[in-house]
C-alpha cells in the first residue's frame, strides 16, 4: 500500500508541474468559478493586464498571456480559482476571427 501511495503522489506532482504557467508571455489557462459571469471573466483578465486570445462559450475559463512577470499573482487577486499553462486549452472557444475550432 506504501508503494502505491508514493506512486501516486508522484504522478500528481508531476503533472501539477506540467500545467505550472511558463515564463511571461506564453498563453496561460484562467479559470474562473463555475457559471461566472462571461463579461465580468474578460474584465478581470483585462484589469490584470491580460491579452485576452480566447475564451470558453461559459465564461469560465479565458486564454490570455501577458508579458508581466506579476500577472498570475494579479489574475488570482482577481478572483480566478486555477491560472494554468494553456496546453492543450486552445480549443476552448472561439479565436480571435470567432471561429470556434
């Protein structure tokens, strides 16, 4: 049972370091409560100084990056519950030209 529990605890720490957010400027994950306002998500992401370069259709998750290196610290300020490397987030909403992917 030890064995299993170190196993297991090893894979959680590895994939948390996975989805740590990058240096300044990569896109990062922000996720946001469930069924949060879609315009009050963008807004703090914009207040926090975010470039935002996509977004979820519930309002709950929003792709942004920003070159400062405080950005994260301001994004959790702002309320956002999880701010994550955007691996594999991409496909969240629409792009920039409102395609969805």
């Amino acid at each position: 049972m030890p064995a299993f529990a170190l196993a297991i605890a090893s894979l959680l720490a590895i994939g948390m370091s996975e989805f740590q957010p990058g240096p300044p400027g990569t896109p990062v994950a922000v996720f946001f409560r469930p069924f949060a306002d879609h315009d009050t998500a963008l807004l703090r992401v914009a207040a926090a100084g975010g470039e935002i370069l996509r977004h979820g259709a519930s309002g709950t998750i929003v792709i942004a990056r920003s070159d400062d290196p405080g950005f994260t610290s301001r994004l959790y300020g702002a309320g956002a519950l999880v701010v994550s490397a955007a691996i594999g987030t991409w496909i969240c909403g629409p792009g920039p030209d409102g395609a969805a992917l």
